[in-house]
C-alpha cells in the first residue's frame, strides 16, 4: 500500500467531510454514517472501526474538532463522541467538492497559513 502525498486526503476522508457539511454542528459517528449512506449510498464503511479511524485523522488534520457528550450516562447509555467542522474543514470540504468535479483529488494544507 503506497503512503498518501502530504496534504491529501483519501475519498473516505473527502466523503465525510461533504457529508458532514450538511449536518447540524454536534453530530456523531453513527448520525455521519447514515447520511453518508443516504446522500451517496457509500460503501466506502466496510470494516468496524473504519470511519472512526478515518474521524480521528480528519481531527489529527484540524479538519474536525471533537468532544463527549454529556447526556449519555444520565440517561443510561454510554457516552458518545460529538464531530463538528472547523473552519479549515468546511473550507476544504467546499474545495473538495469543486476538485472532484474536475477529477482531482483533494489536497489541503499541512501547516497553517
């Protein structure tokens, strides 16, 4: 398996943070995958920890910011992970969008401008 260019992002990575634009700020993983799935009928989430390892580079990244909710254990269920965009992520999610139209993939900046 070859190693990614710097700055690029993998068609999972690129499919989430489109998806992710259509979501209320505070969404979770299962949430993003159902509209994942609705949107563009993906199938790009075949194994079981595919997306979250996927989420938890787009943070590495400063694509997504994350933090735990509160309500879960009040109300017997455990804790989930609560996903939002930063503004570098919507940014290049829109830039996404337009590079895949003309059949390139997506880059964004390694290092903060």
């Amino acid at each position: 398996m070859s190693r990614r260019k710097p700055g690029t992002l993998l068609p999972l990575e690129t499919e989430i943070l489109e998806a992710a634009l259509s979501l209320p700020a505070g969404f979770h993983g299962f949430g993003l995958a159902q509209t994942m799935r609705e949107q563009t009928g993906s199938r790009s989430l075949t194994g079981h920890g595919t997306l979250y390892k996927a989420l938890g580079r787009l943070e590495e990244f400063g694509l997504l910011a994350s933090r735990w909710e509160d309500a879960g254990a009040a109300e017997g269920r455990p804790r989930r992970r609560l996903y939002e965009l930063t503004p570098q992520g919507a940014k290049v999610a829109e830039q996404a969008r337009a590079e895949q139209t003309k059949g390139r993939l997506p880059r964004f900046a390694t290092e903060p401008a």
